[in-house]
C-alpha cells in the first residue's frame, strides 16, 4: 500500500508503504446516505424554515408501472392471508402487566380505547393480524403521485386551505395524493394529518395547526400524539427498523413535547394507525423448566413490546410464510439425487457444496465476497444441464450485466427477456415482468431455480413480493457478503435468516484476490492491517481539511489514476459518505463536472455526457450517463439500458453521479474507486461502511484520507448499527433450526 506525501502537488499514487488509512459514516452520515439512496434527492419536500417547498403537482413516477405490474402479487398476498385461521387465542393465565397488555390488544381489535397501564412496563402480547396494505417501498423519500381521478378542484380546495394558514401552496397536489379526496375537510378536522405528506417535520405540522385551530391547538391534542406515533415509526423505517420497542417509541414522543406518551401510542392502536406485537428478545435466556410436578408454574420467557406499523408487520409475515412454504415444498428425494451429485462432483469444492445443499433445499443461502459469484454461476450451469429453469437476480443493470458475463463460459444459447443476458435479470424487472422467464398459469415465475445476488440489499417489502412471486417447488438461493451494509429500506432480511439458522448456509471458500482482496477481507474481521501493493493497488491520500479532499480527489479522477493506473476517468467512482457537507456528493459532483464535463447544464442542470445516478422507485440507484433531453424527458444509458426520465420528475429522480454514497454504490464495483473520507466523517464511521465502500474497487483503490485514528478505530470497535426487525422470531417459530 502506497501512502502520497502531503507536499506532493500532483495528486498520483505515491510508493512509500503505510498502514491503511481511511472509513466513512454510519452513525450520523447513515440516515442520510440510506434514505437520499432511496429517492436520489434531498430528503424532498419541506424545508427547515417552512411547511415545504415541492413546486407544482406531483406527477406519476415512472416506479408508479412498475408498481402497477406488481398488483397482482400483492393480491395474491393478501389472499394467502384471508385464508389464515383467526388468531389464536392466548394469555388466559397472564396477569398484571401482561393481561393489561392483552386486554389493550383487544380493545383495539373491537374498536375500543386500551387501558393506560399497558405500555408503562414491557410484557406479553398476542400478534394481531390485519389486511395486507398497499406497497410504499418508503414512506418519506418517494416523491408522491396524484390519486387517479382526483379533481382539480380538489386540489384547489387544498391549496385554499394551505394558503390560509400561511403555508405553501405548492403542497396542495401532494396533501391530495395522500388524503385522497376530501383532503381540505380532513386537514380542517386535523391539521397534523399534515405530517402525512413526505417532507414534512414535526415543527412545521405544529405551526400550521397553530394557524388553523388557534388557541385550540396544544401539545396534549390527541390527534397530534396520534400522527407524532405514525410519523416517528415511518423516520424508524428510514433508519431501517420495521418496528420499535414501546419504551423508545414513548421516550422519542416525550422528547417531540408530547405530555403522556402513552396516551398517544394507545390513540394511534385505537385508530389502527399502528400494531402492537410481543416478542422475545434475541438475548433472551430460555424459559426455566419447573423442577418437579409440585412446582406451580414454569418461569415465563422473557418477552418486549414492539410497536409497528401495518405494512411492515404483514411485509414480515408474509416473507416468513412464503420462506416456510418454499421450504417444506421441495421434497428431499425427487429423484435427481444422483444427478446433481454428478454435477457436485464435477464443480470446483466451494460450487459443489452450494449444489449439494440447492440439491435437497427450497432455501439455501451463500456467503462470500465478490468472487465467489463464479459459485452461484456453477451452480445455475448445474441446474440448467439437469434441464431446470436457472435464473439470477441482481439489483442493478450494471449487476446483472456484469454476473452475466461471468456466466458466459456456461450460458446456454437461449435468450433472456428484456434484451437482459440468458438467465439474468434485475429484481425490479422480474416482479415487474420486464425481465425474467415470464409467469405461469397461476401467475408465479416460471423457474426453478432463483438465485438473488448481493441479497443483503433485500428490504423486506421487496423480499415478500420476491418470494410471494416463486411457486411451490422452486429452490431459492440468497447470496451476498453478510459483512456489507444492509438494505437501503426497511428490514435487515440476510442478516436475519444467517441468524435464525433456519435454512442450509454455505460459506464460500473463494477469497477475493489481491491487495484489495486482502485489505477488504482484513476489515470484514475487524482488522486494519498493512498489505502490500507492488502495482498501487491501494494508495492514501492524507489531506488536511474538506477543501484540500475535494481537490486532491478531482486530481485523482482526472489525472493521476488515468495516468498512473492505467484506468480512465469514466471507470473511476468517488465514494463518499454523504450528500451533504463540504466534501459530499454534491460539492464533489460540482467540482468533477466542471472538470471532466463542463456544460450549463441545459437540461434541468445536466449535459449530454454527465454521469448520473437514477432513482425510478426507492431503494434503487441506477448508475448512468446523460445521453440527450428532449420533448419525452432526459434520455439515459443505464449500463446498456435506455431510459427515458420525463422531465417533471428529473429533479427528484436524478442527480450526478461521479460521487456516490456508499449505499448508491452497494452491488456494484468499478475499475477504480476513490474513496473519500473528509474530517467531519470521523464520528460516523463503522466497519460495515469501511467494508463497503473500500470493496468497490476491483484494481485499483485510493483513499483521500482526512479522519486519522477514526478509521482503525471504527474497523475495529464500530460494528453495523442494529435494527429492530421481527423476521427472526417469526421464522423461528415456523421452522425448526438448523445446526
């Protein structure tokens, strides 16, 4: 590894040895970078100064087909869920706290308030079952889209009464998107209903009830605890929790002014705005087992009250029923025991045991970095020979493209659909029928065999459909690297099935090759050690402030890589922790288009050649290149893939792209990657961003480094940042575990 002297002018990889040096945030940086990777803009919306700035009536997105296609799946979920059986009955020998608990959840399931004293200490609860709700992949980036058949005078009527209380007009085809018709009548009768629009804050809402209700209006308001409950569990959802803890839900209203925080989470179950679950803790010891036939009762398991919202809670179910159906559906002698072991047999030792374990499995999953992709390969190699429908599944073009041609010594001559590769497709394309082998007659994915690549980027509406979407017998294999960050939305899906035990795992024993390889793979276990870099594969930058960072990565890019590597400005990423801030996405973004493509940014401030990031639905970050604007919108080349932006949702949908956050960059490497890490990035930093973001370079790695002893430290003591999820529990209670 090089380190490149302070004085050096020229910004190119020096040739004296050090340790590694450089990381990014999670901690502060994080909520930002995962939920800008979900809309591709600025948080939308509201201001800090005001109710919002959107301009004009939001328009239908181009994820709106997209999610239109998906209709079907998510009728077939919620048919699956009809059919289940009532709940079952539980609780007849809880008392004190737990039967108050109980009695709170039937109270809200017959329309009743729940008694106060359920949620001032932790105890048990029965799960509730509630009809599956529409598919929002985040509930406060995505850019919101009119109801169909919404009148004009129904937003005029919005506007009216937006513009009475001195809040923006521009708002009133957003607040109709959302409260649908009537929306004047129902912001009259509760003004924080406000804080339903994507954008708006807390302090905004406030004043404007303040304008509506006069001296009505104060912090003890019903209906503001009841929106403050909803609006907290969604910015839980930004932050990649698909429920919360009672305890910190009543503690985070206290903090937003609320007088009894109780009172507020009751009123938002009795509204059924929000669910109540029990669970028990992943620490929790087992339950005791009494001693002998005179002992009274055995000792209660340990349990925590979660509060969630009613998406995220049948997300979870429904994925931890399919994921049990696919399971128990694969018979384990099928008879083509002796085949697949032939192909076992045949394949290098890591790919055999991956087809060993698809063999007798509907759920397998695979760990390993980068390389060991050439497994998942082998394995849809074995399974087409055997004359089963092999498909993969990656996250982005540039994914599928490049695991398409890593299969290309296998691949057979048919065709994909969608113009993709044979046996490859984006996820959003095969649940949205774009790409894939099609449906069956029942309207399931005709395959046999899924592979979803870099599956750690699953959030858990998008696995639900996923897996709603294979029919009975198919076997599923998630791959991906466990030590990356997770998904952008909602849900911690890889991490949860690794820890539930609950399927086969197979680890690869492929390692990533050279310097970089052997960097990364340090850092997966918490080390940061020395590597050597005879051909510059890694080099450091240091510099001193923002400013210094920002130069220093344009002369990278521009000149130093391309000269001394060999690898051109256009397959160089910059990697960065977050959008804001003097050395973020959007500084480092200005300062490398005006070097490598400078233009007036004519069509909606970009120019033919720009590098751009697209953002069609949340959660999805398409990496791209301006190719024109006209009449239709902004023409662009996504690895291949023309795509078309029309041109009232340019500005919410794309920015430049020469800088990305690390979670842009997830699932996707480049040539060469610079990484930069400005000083105010230290107290963000952790091992899974480190891991990230230095694992996207394939040959060449620098790393504009201005955090000192941050980097060692976060690699080494500042692990992923946890997340409240169910998945776990209700996979644990639905199958068995496997050893």
């Amino acid at each position: 590894m090089s380190t490149e002297p302070e004085s050096t002018q020229d910004a190119e990889p020096g040739t004296s040895g050090a340790d590694t040096a450089a990381g990014a945030p999670e901690a502060a940086g994080e909520g930002v970078d995962r939920a800008d990777a979900r809309s591709g803009e600025d948080g939308t919306g509201a201001g800090d100064g005001g109710t919002g700035t959107a301009e004009g009536a939001a328009q239908l997105s181009e994820a709106a087909a997209e999610l239109a296609a998906q209709r079907v799946e998510r009728e077939r979920i919620e048919r699956r869920k009809a059919e289940k059986s009532a709940p079952i009955e539980a609780g007849g020998k809880l008392s004190g706290t737990a039967a108050d608990l109980l009695a709170a959840v039937r109270a809200v399931e017959s329309g009743e308030k729940p008694v106060a004293a359920a949620f001032r200490e932790p105890g048990p609860a029965p799960r509730r079952t509630a009809p599956e709700p529409a598919r929002r992949a985040q509930p406060v980036a995505a850019p919101a889209a009119p109801a169909p058949g919404v009148a004009p005078e129904a937003v005029a009527a919005v506007r009216a009464v937006l513009a009475g209380a001195g809040a923006p007009e521009a708002l009133a085809a957003q607040v109709v998107a959302v409260l649908g018709e009537g929306a004047d009548g129902r912001l009259r009768e509760d003004p924080w209903q406000l804080l339903r629009v994507p954008g708006v804050r807390p302090e905004q809402a406030d004043g404007f009830a303040r304008a509506l209700l006069g001296p009505q209006c104060g912090p003890d308001d019903e209906r503001r605890g009841t929106a403050l409950t909803v609006w907290l569990l969604e910015q839980a959802a930004v932050a990649g929790h698909t429920a919360l803890d009672a305890p910190a839900l009543t503690a985070a209203l206290s903090q937003r002014s609320v007088p009894d925080p109780d009172a507020a989470v009751q009123g938002a179950l009795a509204e059924g705005e929000a669910l109540v679950f029990q669970d028990a803790p992943d620490t929790a010891p087992p339950a005791a087992a009494a001693p002998d036939d005179d002992a009274e009762e055995p000792l209660e398991r340990p349990v925590r009250i979660l509060i969630g919202l009613e998406r995220y809670a049948l997300a979870e179910e429904s994925l931890a029923d399919g994921l049990a159906r696919l399971m128990n559906s694969v018979p384990k002698e099928d008879g083509s025991a002796a085949d697949w072991e032939r192909e076992a047999a045949s394949a290098p030792r890591s790919a055999g045991e991956l087809i060993r374990a698809v063999a007798g499995h509907g759920l397998v999953l695979h760990t390993g970095g980068d390389a060991s992709r050439s497994e998942t390969a082998a394995l849809l190699h074995a399974a087409r020979a055997l004359g089963l429908r092999g498909w993969a599944a990656a996250h982005t073009f540039g994914g599928r493209d490049g695991f398409a041609a890593r299969q290309a010594p296998h691949a057979p001559e048919e065709d994909g659909a969608g113009g993709a590769a044979p046996g490859a497709a984006t996820v959003a394309g095969l649940l949205s029928d774009a790409e894939g082998p099609g449906r069956d007659a029942d309207g399931a994915l005709d395959l046999d065999v899924l592979v979803v690549l870099d599956a750690p980027q699953l959030d858990v509406e998008t696995a639900a459909m996923l897996v709603e979407s294979l029919p009975d017998g198919a076997r599923l294999v998630l791959s991906g690297d466990p030590a990356v960050l997770w998904s952008a939305g909602p849900g911690r899906v890889f991490a949860d099935l690794i820890a539930a035990r609950a399927c086969p795992q197979v680890a690869s024993r492929t390692p990533d090759p050279g310097p970089i390889g052997e960097l990364v793979s340090g850092i997966g276990i918490g080390e940061l050690g020395r590597v050597e870099a005879p051909g510059k594969e890694v080099v450091i930058v240091p510099v001193r402030d923002a400013g210094e960072a920002v130069h220093r990565t344009v002369q990278l890019v521009a000149d130093s890589v391309p000269r001394a590597i060999g690898v051109p400005a256009e397959q160089t990423q910059v990697i960065t922790p977050g959008h804001g801030g003097a050395a973020g996405t959007r500084v480092l973004n200005t300062a490398l288009k005006e070097r490598l493509n400078p233009g007036p940014g004519r069509f909606g401030g970009f120019d033919p050649g720009d590098r751009v990031v697209h953002s069609p639905a949340p959660g999805r970050a398409l990496p791209g290149r301006v190719v024109r604007a006209d009449a239709e919108g902004l023409h662009l080349d996504c690895s291949g893939a023309p795509v078309v932006v029309p041109k009232e949702l340019v500005e919410r949908t794309v920015r430049h792209g020469w800088a990305l956050t690390a979670h842009q960059a997830a699932g996707l490497r480049w040539p060469a990657a610079v990484v930069v890490l400005p000083g105010d990035a230290a107290a963000a930093l952790t091992r899974p961003w480190v891991y990230t973001a230095f694992g996207r370079a394939e040959r060449h790695l620098s790393v504009v480094h201005g955090v000192e002893q941050a980097l060692p430290h976060a690699v080494a003591e500042v692990p992923q940042k946890p997340r409240t999820t169910r998945l776990r529990s209700l996979l644990k209670a639905q199958t068995p575990t496997t050893d």
